[in-house]
RNA sequence: GGCGACGUAGCCAAGUGGUAAGGCAGAGGUCUGCAAAACCUUCAUCGCGGGUUCGAUUCCCGCCGUCGCCUCCA
C-alpha cells in the first residue's frame, strides 16, 4: 500500500500551513460550525459549506475515513450584545408567527434542499441543539465544579481568568486590547467583562427555556460546539472550520470551556474561510446585496455554477461575487460538461485508470493537498479536458477517469453531464425540428429565427455538425 | 483607535528569489450558408516609492488603495 498522501492545511491556531497528522490513524473528524435556523441561509453561509465539503471530500479522496459533524442551531442567541436584546429565533417567531421549532424545521429542510443543489455531502451527524442541552448543562456542571465558571444574577459565566491566555490561540490582538477601542456595555453581573455566558436565565417571555440547576433558562451561544463536538468527535479531535467571523469570539470561547473542562487540547487544526462578498462587500442584509440560491437560478444560472465559482477562488482569500464573475463560472462549466459529454460518447462509455504519477493527475492531487488549492487544482483539471478531447482513444480514455475521479472532489455532476439523457420538451423539439427543416430548404432566415428562438427562450443551443445539427442546454439567452 | 487580510492582464484567479498556471471575454485563422462548437495563433513584467540581492512580482521598510474583525453573523 503506498503511503497516504500528506495533506498539509492552513492552521490558524498556528498562523501556518501544517502536516496533517490525525488523533486516529487514518482518520479525519471535522466540525462544521452550523447555520442558526432562523432564517434563510443566503450565498455566504453556503459558499462556508461549500468549503467545508471539499475538505471533507478531500480527506475521502485521499482515502481518509471521514466523520463529518455539523450542528444546527435551533436555539435562539442574542442578537445585540450580552444580555440585552432578543434572541433570533424569538425574532424568527414573531416576524412569521410560528413557533420556534417549526421555524427550524422549515429552514432546514430549506437549507438541505440548497446543499443538495450544490453537491454539498450530508454530514455524518447533524445535532440539533435543542437535542443537547441536557449534555450542555452537565458540560456547565462541570465548569462549575472545576472553578472556571460561576452562577451570577442572570446565569452562569466561563470565567476568563481561570484560562491563562484566553481570547488568543486565534488571535494576535489580546481581548483587553480589542476592548480598549469598541464600544462594549458593562454588564454588572459579570465578573470580568471579557467572561461569557454559558447559560442565561430565562426572561419574561423567552420561548425556549429549559430546567436547570440554576432554574429556568437558556444555553448561551458558545456552548453547544464544545458540548456536541466532543460528544460526537472526542475530546480532542482534527479540524474545527467556520467563518472567519468566528476566530473572535466564538471559537475562542469553545476552546477555553473545552480545555478547562477536560484538560486536554480540544481541536488540532483551525479552519476558517474567508467571507464571501457581493460587490465587495460583506453580504449582510441591511447592504442590500443579499442573496440565496433562489436568486442565482432565477438569473438563469445552474446551482454548480455557483459551486464551481467557489471552487475558483483560494477559501483563505474573499470571494467577491458578481453577477459577471457568475457568467464566467456559467460558461465554463458548460464547457465541461460539453467536453465530458462527447469525450464519454467518443469512447463509448470506456474509462482507463491512469499510472498515479500520470503528470495531470499528480497536479490535480498535489494541488489538493496543498491547502485545497482548488483554482490550481481546476487548471490541472481542465488539462485533463484538454486530453478528453484528444483524437488518441487511450489518451482519451484515461482523461476521462481522470475527470471522473477528480469529480469526487469538485462535485460538478461531470459523469451526469456525461450520461444523463436529456430530452427536449414537446416545444423544444418542435422548433427543433422546424428549424431542420427550414435550413435544409435553405430558408436560413427563418432557420436562424428559431436558432435565436431556441436559446434565448429556452436555453438550447443549436450546432450544425456533419451529421446532422446537435443541441446542448446552456443558460438562457447565453 | 487597535488587530488582520488583500492589491497579478478587460474580468475571475494560481504562483515563484532567476524574467508570470488556468479560466472567461477579445483579436486573427481553419471549419460553417451564417453561426455555434472544436482546433491553431495571439493577449500582463505582477498598486506606488525605497532597500537587501548577481538578480524581486516573490524578502524588508514606507506610502496609497480595498476589505474584514473588535457586536449576532459562514
């Protein structure tokens, strides 16, 4: 057997591009810091996911088992700071009228429904906070037993002093000094004001509140990842990704309630991805350029365009969508999927497993390996293309596994593109047919009409080849 | 204010101390009724100014610009 690729990533913890070494030989347990069901996710948190499933498709290409964890928060978190303010799924619940959990439900299975579009792999566990927190209050017990926590008027706070170095395994700038500039209310309750809360004591109309030893509440925000995490993944496990907006305070916070609990390091590598912006800036509702997948089809564009746009850009630098930025993304995995498509009816059907040092695959797993290089890890692809297309059948044939086995990385569908029978509509094929007729009685006015017609309205494109005219689907009017 | 990231061709985007992958668009050509597709050819000295070096886009310093974090957020 030979030896398993190394995969060497980007830590955060440690500023730099380290080996891959797993707590268990062949192994690789990931966390996925999850959405907050309370609302539709937009392109933003699906180009984080995006991310985290080429990691783990990574790990599984490179022959790694993989345990994937993701949790889904359906509890409510504050949406100002510290105590004040309104949970967001309270907020959620007012602004729809429905309960709390039947929100969650829905933007679920709405979430879900959007992964699946862009090939996103189920995690392998998906815990639901409201599932855990029975587990959460044992994990506060403990904090609470062990010094790092105490019962205040309004809940139970991590005391931040107990962690020598707090709020600094992420991040350069020591809390104290990130404090000294931003405006950040006192609250009196706490000890410290860097301390944060494990668990709020419920208010006056809280609609999700649970029995406690220190009576009825909610858990606070940080505390569901430690507890899930390590329930699903162990103490200590290998990589804990998220957005970047996590490095402070969120991951921070997990790292000191995990450690001080268990005495032993909690995550082993730190992955963050860089915010995806519109137009070059943070998506965020109140800018205006918010969007979700709904939006990118109904501009005409396929989900794995979407995909293939994230798979364009390093996820340590910002993507900044644009809709010209979609365009090309759209073009060129039509081009794919056309060059996949004939190369596989050239062959007929046949594929050839390259040698392993074959140059094309080698770049392509070298890429990979290299921190998810995924825009150097396309060009060997798309050499690849260049080689399906070639007139050689053994060359071609090998080309092709390759696309294949590349595909279980990128996640574009290619051996669909491949195979799939796609059929035109009843109108579709009328005018297709009209448009034969036409151009062989030389009517070509009336022949390029319908061709226009075609793709502009139904997004077919008409080729005219040797045997007879050919026809894709492409984007409307592309 | 503090901390951090980024600035490569029209656009998206890799990368390296020794004169810069890939894609999209464009230009020319072959093909075509015309197109499309395909194929061939073509298209950048890497924000600005210093410094280190035989040599810097790649290292250091300064400047300018853009973005992010410091508050819920992928």
């Amino acid at each position: 057997m030979a030896t398993r690729t190394e995969i060497r990533l980007f830590d955060s913890a440690a500023r730099a591009v380290r080996p891959f070494v797993p707590v268990h030989a062949g192994e690789a347990r990931m966390y996925n810091c999850g959405p907050t069901v309370y609302d539709r996710q937009h392109i933003g948190n699906l180009y984080a996911y995006i991310v985290a499933d080429v990691v783990r498709r990574t790990f599984e290409y490179f022959g790694y088992r993989v345990t994937q964890v993701m949790n889904i928060t359906d509890v409510g978190h504050i949406v100002d700071d510290a105590d004040a303010g309104e949970d967001k799924m309270a907020l959620g619940a007012r602004r729809t009228g429905k309960d709390p959990l039947r929100i969650a439900t829905e933007v679920t299975q709405q979430f879900m429904a959007d992964r699946h579009k862009l090939n996103i792999l189920d995690p392998h566990v998906m815990p639901k906070a409201t599932e855990h927190v029975p587990l959460m209050i044992e994990l506060i017990q403990k904090l609470i037993d062990k010094g790092h926590a105490y019962l205040a008027a309004d809940g139970v706070y991590f005391d931040v002093t107990t962690f020598p170095g707090y709020g600094t395994r992420l991040n350069a700038e020591p809390p104290e000094e990130r404090m000294a500039g931003a405006r950040v209310e006192v609250n009196e309750n706490k000890r410290h004001p860097n301390d944060f809360a494990l668990w709020r004591a419920a208010k006056p109309g809280d609609l999700q509140q649970w029995d406690s030893p220190w009576g009825k509440g909610n858990p606070g925000w940080h505390i569901e990842c430690s507890a899930m995490s390590m329930k699903y993944l162990g103490d200590t496990f290998d990589i804990h990704s998220g957005g970047e907006d996590h490095l402070f305070p969120h991951h921070e916070c997990e790292i000191a309630q995990s450690e001080a609990a268990t005495g032993k390091p909690f995550v082993n590598y730190w992955l963050h991805v860089r915010f995806l912006r519109v137009d070059n800036e943070k998506m965020a509702k109140s800018k205006g350029g918010f969007f979700t997948l709904d939006d990118i089809s109904e501009w005409g564009y396929d989900p794995l365009a979407f995909r293939l746009l994230a798979l364009g850009t390093g996820y340590r630098k910002s993507l900044d969508f644009t809709r010209a930025a979609m365009d090309q993304a759209q073009r060129r995995l039509e081009r794919w999927r056309r060059v996949v498509a004939e190369a596989y009816a050239a062959t007929g059907g046949r594929v050839t497993e390259p040698e392993p040092d074959y140059g094309v695959r080698k770049g392509f797993n070298d890429a990979l390996a290299d921190d998810f290089n995924t825009p150097k890890a396309l060009a060997a692809a798309e050499m690849a293309l260049n080689l399906a297309g070639s007139d050689d059948a053994a060359i071609r044939e090998r080309a092709l596994w390759l696309l294949f086995d590349m595909d279980r990385v990128l996640g574009l569908s290619l051996r669909d593109a491949a195979t799939k029978e796609d059929v035109l509509s009843s109108e579709e094929r009328r005018l297709f047919d009209e448009r034969e007729r036409a151009r062989r009685a030389k009517d070509f006015t009336r022949s390029d009409e319908l061709r226009d017609e075609l793709l502009e309205r139904h997004g077919i494109r008409v080729m005219d080849t040797k045997d007879g005219a050919r026809w894709e689907r492409v984007a409307k009017g592309a």
